[in-house]
RNA sequence: GACCCUAUCGUCUAGUUAGGUCUAGGACACUGGGUUUUCAACCCAGCAACAGGGGUUCAAAUCCCCUUAGGGUCGCCA
C-alpha cells in the first residue's frame, strides 16, 4: 500500500475561512497521503485578486495546524513572499504567472485552443438569450472558432483584445474515479472554455491542470462540486499531451437542513446555527483530535462497527473503500459524542493544559497561576470533570466556586442545607472539626465521611448534600469528595463552619417572621 | 432547462462489487430501567429504515429499466 510517488495536494482559495468540507477535503488528501508515504502539498489560489486576502489565508493555515494536518510542501506563513518548504514552489498561484507562458503557447501553436475576439457584452448577451429560450446548451456559440489562425495572430499582434479558448473535440471525455467510479460526459456538453482572459492572465481550469502537472500531483482528491471541471482540465491535459492526475471526489457535507453547507444562508439545528466554519469549532473548545474524528466520519466509514479513531488509527485505515457516494448532514450532536469520549481519553494533566485557556479567557484564574499556584487546583478540576466535559470550555461553568467563594446557595443545595429543621447546620459544624489535619484525599475523605455518618446516627446522604451545597453552593457538581483538592483543606473548613452560620441565621430569621 | 451524481432507521452508516448467511447490523439522538452523594459517565432494554413502480431469478436492500426526490455544475470566480 505505499507508494512514496504519491503526491497529492489540497488547494483553498484564500477567498474566505476554512470551511468545513475544504477541511475534510484536506483531511481526506492528508490521510492519503500519509498512509501511502507520499507527499501532501498546500497550494493557495490566490488569483482573485479582489477577494484573495492574508487574513483568510492565515485563518486556513492556522486552522490546518490546529488539526494537525502538516503539509509537506506549500507556504510557511500567509505572506506570498514569505518562506516556503517543497521544490516545486512558489505556492501561491499568484506567484506562478511566469510558468504559463509555454504552455499558452502551445495552445495555440498545435491547434488545440484559438483566439476570441468576442466582447464580454456579447457574451452577456448571448448567455441572456439562451436563458430567455430555454435553450438546453447553454455556452460560447464558437463562433471565433472558424477564424484563420494567421490572421487572428496578427489581430491579436496589432492590439486586438482577445481571449484564448479550448477546441474542445468530438467525442467522449471519461475518467475512472476514484470514489465515484466510471463517470463520463460527451463533449457536446462541453463549452469551448477560456483558457485565458483578455488581459493575459490564464484561468482557474487551464492554471489547476498545470500547476497540477508541475507540482507532479499524482492524485486530484476534491469536492464533488468540481466533478463537472474534470472533463474540462481532462481535455486541456489532453490538449498539451499531459498524462491527467487520477481523480477522486468525495461527496459534499450538508447542513442538518439537508443543503450544502454555506457561510451565506446558515443552517439550524434546534434552533441553534451550525457553524460552516472550523475556526468556530477549535473557538468554542473542541478537541482538535475529536474534530478530526467526527469529520473522518462524515462520509467514510471502516466498518459496521468502529467509531472511535485516533489520528494514527485514521491513517491506518483509510481508503477509498470506505468513502460514502452521497452527501452527508452533519450532526452536532455526534460531534460532541465525540468530543467526551476523545477528553475522557486525556490525563487529568492534558485536560488541565487543554482547559487553561479557556479558564484565563474567562477572568478565572491569571495566567500566572494557572502555571503556578493554581495550577494543581486546575488538575483536579480538571480531572474530576473529565466525565463531564463535551467541549473544553465547558469547564467555566464547573469552576466558579474554585476559584471565587461560595457566596449564596442555588435553590436545591438551599433546600439540603435547611431540611430536618436545621440539623445540617450541626452536622456541617462537627464535620469541619473532624476534617482538622486531614490530606484532600478524595479516598479516604469518603471513607472517613462515611464512618463518621455511621457514627453520628445520619444518613450518609444528610451528611454529603449539605457538603456539597456547603463547599459549591450548587447542587450539581464533581464527586463532592475531589472537591477538596480543588480548594484546599482550609478553605474548605472555614466555607462548611459559614453554611452552618448561614443555617442558623436563616432558622432565626424564618422563627422570627412567622 | 441541459448534463453529471446520489437514494437503507430522525441523523451518520454496515450490508450492494461476487443475489440466499438480512424477520437488515452498529453508532448518535430519543424513551424506559439499572448503578450512584448530585450531574455526568457507565450498563441493560426499547423505538426506528431498504423512496415508489415494473422487471430478471427458485430467491433481490443487493442486478436491469422507469418514475420520484435530493445534490452538484453550466462565469474573461476559484
């Protein structure tokens, strides 16, 4: 299965963020090339000029590295003259102008493409009126075709705007593709494209095959959405005596509404947006590894059972085979399946790393003690939540009362601490002293807590819910044991001896009113 | 409108290439139960699909045809 000669490459036009299916695209080219052993290079589509911007193209290359899919070849920073890695550079296809001409020229010379002289407005307006009719062929009429060579090269010497277009032949255009299978179209179909524009510079399908063929892509692994471009680049390899690259696409990702996925109409699912975008995702706290999953998913499958990959085990296992032939809904629901099982798989240290962030975002802890001081209150939060994580950030909501005081109780842990007439506030004073010069053991805490219920005569429940609700001030939380590596032994103390005080107080206070 | 592609539980999918082992398997979601100091996690159970119609065949989710539905593409964008 390996074949170090494989070369495949993933090409975003830096028109706008990673999109999800340009991620997956990636993704899939990635795995490819990583388990054959070949090489995964990263070109950027920079030609439109007007929408190409550094921005985006830092958003995708940032977005790659956080998913970890490293290319091989391609740009090391969104600067065009920035560095780059790989021979086959530059990889900026605004940078590669240079490398068209003899292949223009061929065009031209072996008969294969010709000169146009008709204006964009006839072009307009010829597209206008085969909408108007309702004609089923919609494209150029040809009629520069039948032109004298000689004479459109000398027009075209003297200053005559032209465009140059693709002859396109008689005949059948077919490839066997590699997710899809045999695919074919009549050249009847095909429109004499334009290679290149009247101001010189080639267009998308004339650049794609020859960056391709100069960059030695052995395989073309893209989105559906560019099947119908296949022919087209097939015939303009054709047209230069090129050998085309294999193809392989792979369906398109829907919205959970069942349409493609867009940054323009966003989709919902119950009534929440889902996201085009994989920024949002890394954003909001997704594991990268879990991300990876949940996408290697949407349209591939190994088998009828296994789910749950690590990077490697992606590697190791995908093909082809497995690629799905329709599109897929993506399920948020899935995702954050995902995302639980890939966290619980972490050490409570690499949770506490990966949460950090998250915590210092919200005004949580400094970054200096989250490195320091805080920092083994972080692990234990951090691991006692590991259940209970979906996403990174979610750990803000779990940590309130680690790092600020227990200052009002939520209606459930009120009830607990008030209930059988106040006798938690005793309960709560006995077990503060009992607690003096103990280690936060959440092991033996339990134990010791569990004898002294037994000998105090009270449920083990009356005993650990007023705690709970002592120590949180919620009712919902981490085994209320780990609780106390999370804020120390002392804080511990004193916020247990303050909700026996508050008990009291409310009791006085409810006596005195009725 | 034309062309290309696709069609299994609500969703992701296995099964289709080599027709019988499929009263169609798994997962998510949902529902019920168990476990438990809460919430999760975990365990058990349940719900739920071969788009429709014709063929071929002893036998069709699987092969063929038609219909329908969905998607994609039809730029001097990429």
């Amino acid at each position: 299965m390996t074949d170090s000669s494989v070369r495949v490459r993933f090409a975003p036009s830096n028109t706008g963020t990673l999109h999800l299916g340009g991620a997956r695209t990636a993704l899939y080219n990635w795995l490819y090339a990583r388990k054959r052993g070949g090489t995964f290079v990263l070109r950027i589509e920079d030609t439109d000029r007007v929408r190409s911007t550094d921005a985006f193209c830092a958003d995708i290359l940032d977005t790659m590295r956080w998913l970890g899919l490293d290319w091989d070849e391609g740009p090391e920073t969104a600067a065009v003259d920035g560095p780059s890695k790989g021979e086959h550079g530059p990889y900026f296809q605004s940078e590669r102008g240079a490398l068209y001409r003899p292949f223009v020229e061929r065009l031209t010379e072996t008969g294969n493409a010709y000169r146009c002289f008709c204006s964009a407005d006839r072009l307009t307006e010829l597209r206008e009126k085969q909408q108007a009719e309702k004609a089923s062929f919609r494209g150029y009429d040809r009629r520069c075709r039948s032109l004298d060579p000689a004479e459109t090269a000398k027009r075209a010497e003297a200053g005559e705007a032209c465009t140059i277009r693709l002859a396109v032949p008689e005949g059948e255009t077919g490839w066997d593709d590699g997710i899809k299978g045999a695919v074919s179209w009549n050249n009847a179909e095909i429109d004499d494209l334009i290679l290149v524009r009247s101001d010189g510079t080639p267009t998308y399908n004339l650049v794609v095959v020859l960056d391709d063929h100069l960059m030695a892509i052995t395989d073309v692994i893209r989105g559906d959405d560019h099947t119908s471009n296949t022919p087209k680049q097939i015939l303009i390899a054709n047209a230069l005596g090129l050998t085309p690259p294999r193809f392989a696409h792979i369906p398109l990702i829907l919205g959970p509404e069942g349409r493609k996925l867009s940054k323009r109409k966003a989709q919902f699912q119950d009534g929440v947006k889902v996201e085009a975008d994989v920024a949002p995702y890394r954003d909001a706290g997704y594991p990268a590894e879990a991300f990876l999953n949940f996408m290697a998913l949407l349209g591939w499958a190994l088998d009828d059972k296994t789910e749950v990959f690590t990077r490697e085990e992606l590697i190791r296992d995908f093909s082809f085979d497995g690629v799905t032939k329709s599109g897929s809904r993506l399920d948020l629901k899935k995702l954050e399946h995902f995302a639980g099982i890939h966290i619980r798989a972490m050490e409570p240290d690499a949770i506490a790393d990966a949460v950090t962030p998250s915590l210092v975002a919200a005004g949580l802890v400094s970054e200096v003690d989250a490195a320091g001081d805080k920092r083994a209150a972080i692990v234990a939060l951090a691991g006692a939540n590991r259940e209970r994580l979906t996403k990174f950030s979610d750990i803000v909501e779990k940590a309130s009362f680690v790092f600020g005081d227990v200052t009002e109780y939520d209606a459930k842990s009120e009830k607990n601490l008030l209930k059988n007439e106040g006798a938690a506030a005793d309960v709560l004073r006995k077990y503060a002293v009992a607690l003096e010069g103990k280690a936060p053991d959440a092991g033996q805490l339990e134990e010791q807590a569990r004898s002294l219920a037994e000998e105090w005569d009270v449920k083990f429940g009356q005993l650990v819910h007023p705690i709970r609700a002592a120590l949180t001030g919620v009712a919902v939380g981490p085994p209320i044991f780990d609780v106390f590596a999370m804020i120390g032994m002392d804080a511990a103390r004193e916020r247990l001896t303050r909700a026996a005080a508050w008990v009291d107080e409310r009791r006085k206070a409810t006596e005195s009113s009725s």
